[in-house]
C-alpha cells in the first residue's frame, strides 16, 4: 500500500484522481455506472484510502454521488445542467474574447492558430479525447490571454464539466470542420483587435 509514506498516498491519490476523472469524462465509466472503492482499489492495483480520496474530490466536483450505503455513482448529465453552463459560458467568453483581443500577445495568438486546428475522427474515440482536450485549452488560452486570471479559471471549470457531453455527442454529427472554422474566425477577429 502506499499509507506508509504520506508523499506516496498523495501521489498514488492524485494518479487515482485523475484516472477516474479522465475515465468520467471520457465516458469509460458512464454516467450513471455505480462505482465501489473496493472494486476501483483492486482494479487499480491501490489501497483503499486512494480511492476514498479522489472520490471525495469527485463528489465535491459534481462528477460523482453519494449513496448511502451503496457506494457511489457516477452522476449524469442532465438538460438543466448542460442549460445552466451553457448559459453562464455564453455570458463569460464573449467578455474573455473582448478582453483577449486587447490583451493577447503575439506569442498566445500563435498558440491559439495552432489549437485551432485540432480535429477528430468520428468513430475514434482516441481522437476524441485529444480534440476534446485541445478544445477546452483553446477556449482557456483565449480567457487567460484576457489577462483576468479568475475568468480564466471560472471557464476551465466549466468546460471541464461540458467534456461528457461533447464525449457523447461527437458520434452524433462531425462538426470538426464547423469547429475548426469557428475558432479561425475568433482568432481573425482577435487579430484585429476585434
């Protein structure tokens, strides 16, 4: 086990963390799925109090839910929630973008081109994941070229909550072409300084 050493459990609970994250959000546990701290411990080869550990930070996050004395359960998503986000992310990236382009610099627009290439293919789901995460670092790049760190950070949680959901939809229709031409156009504009 890794209890002996606390510089080991911290490590060990952030590695379960994060895998159990990015199996939620890439939909490898779907919502819904009950998940149990002994079944997590021996397929990850790690001790309970891991387990225990980064499931507390799931349920404090919104990605997992409390069972009473069943364990825990992945949460879905739901239209209120996919609403509420969307609503609050179409108030704070018209702001962040306006900002950006009279803040970015040179160096964070190239970053920004590059980014913005990013595409999938549909049916590959390793594609997904490496386009769902370059997309939400594009959309976080352009709030943190605002200059306004707080903004920057309110948007990385939202879009981290909205990863399930485009994990869900990409199947549905390709729209990494439409994407593609999205972001080029924010970035000509904020070239402009527009």
């Amino acid at each position: 086990g890794t209890e002996g050493a606390p510089g080991r459990r911290i490590s060990a609970s952030r590695q379960v963390y994060e895998q159990l994250k990015r199996n939620i959000i890439t939909c490898r546990i779907a919502p819904g799925t009950a998940v149990h701290e002994g079944q997590l411990a021996d397929s990850m080869g790690v001790s309970k109090t891991p387990i225990r550990e980064a499931l507390g930070q799931l349920v404090q996050e919104g990605y997992v839910e409390v069972r009473p004395r069943q364990g825990y359960r992945v949460t879905d998503v739901t239209l209120a929630d996919i609403h509420e986000v969307f609503a609050i992310r179409r108030m704070l990236e018209p702001a962040a973008a306006e900002l950006a382009a009279e803040h970015a610099t040179a160096e964070q627009l190239k970053e920004l081109q590059e980014l913005a290439q990013t595409r999938y293919i549909v049916g590959d789901s390793d594609t997904y994941e490496r386009f769902i995460a370059e997309d939400r670092t594009f959309h976080v790049r352009v709030a943190e070229a605002s200059g306004n760190g707080r903004l920057a950070a309110a948007l990385r949680g939202l879009l981290e909550e909205t990863q399930r959901l485009f994990f869900l939809g990409l199947d549905l229709r390709d729209t990494a072409d439409e994407q593609v031409r999205e972001r080029e156009a924010l970035i000509e504009a904020l070239l402009r300084g527009n």
